[in-house]
C-alpha cells in the first residue's frame, strides 16, 4: 500500500538521498473514510442544535423555548441524553465518509499523474492544484 520515493534530505552529511513514504491508493481511500467520519461525529451535534433553534416555534408575548446554543444542548441532553445530538446521523454518515474517501483516493492519484517528486517540498503551485482539481472526478 506504500511507495517509497527517493528525496534529497538536505539535513545528511554524505547521504544524498533519503526515503519518504507516500501513502498508496487503499490507505488514501480509508483515511478520507475516517475523515468523513470523523467530521460528521464532530459537526452533527452542533447541526442539531441548528435545526432546533431555527424550527422551533416562537409565539409573541411568550419566551422562547430556547434562549441560544448553550441552552439548547442542555435541554437535548436532559431530555434526551447526549445521544439525543446524534439523532438523524445515519444519513449524513452514509452520504459523507464514501464522499471523503473518493475525494482522498483522487487526490492521491492526482499527485502521482500531476506532480514532481519535489512537487511539496518546491512548492509547485501549478501541479499541486492539478492533483487537487483531479480529485473533483471522483
């Protein structure tokens, strides 16, 4: 799953060349799937509290059942418990980590069609933003 590319490091007295291990197309695939995880696990709660604020129901002359994000998160996890912020995670889950996972598999194949091996260390703006424009194929 790993290739191994031969780079100068300039730190080695009388070694001219070192190794740097570029991730190979299964790893990029299933860190981009445990990103996308990872995101919806972080991110869901607070689009929770989102949605609630913004649905509930807010009558003149009468306070609103919520008076921000704080309180809201409090009264989910009373009444509800804490995974009472995860509820309706499944669909995001389904549509975002298999998202994530193509876009870190294309951007992997995009820098090994797009770049120099000293693409990142030269800053090669141009071949960097070609392998990041090839992963919108996917």
């Amino acid at each position: 799953c790993v290739q191994h590319l031969r780079r100068p490091n300039p730190h080695a007295m009388g070694e001219a060349q070192t190794e740097v291990k570029q991730p190979g197309p299964l790893k990029s695939f299933l860190a981009g799937g445990a990103g996308g995880v990872c995101l919806v696990l972080v991110g869901h709660p607070l689009d929770t509290i989102k949605v609630r604020i913004q649905t509930m129901e807010v009558v003149a002359g009468q306070k609103p059942q919520y008076s921000g994000m704080i309180d809201c998160a409090r009264q989910i996890v009373a009444k509800e418990g804490p995974t009472g912020l995860y509820k309706g995670m499944a669909a995001p889950l389904a549509g975002v980590a298999p998202m994530y996972a193509l876009c870190f598999l294309g951007y992997g194949m995009g820098k090994k069609l797009f770049c120099d091996d000293d693409a990142f260390e030269k800053l090669k703006l141009t071949q960097i933003g070609m392998a990041g424009a090839f992963s919108s194929v996917f």
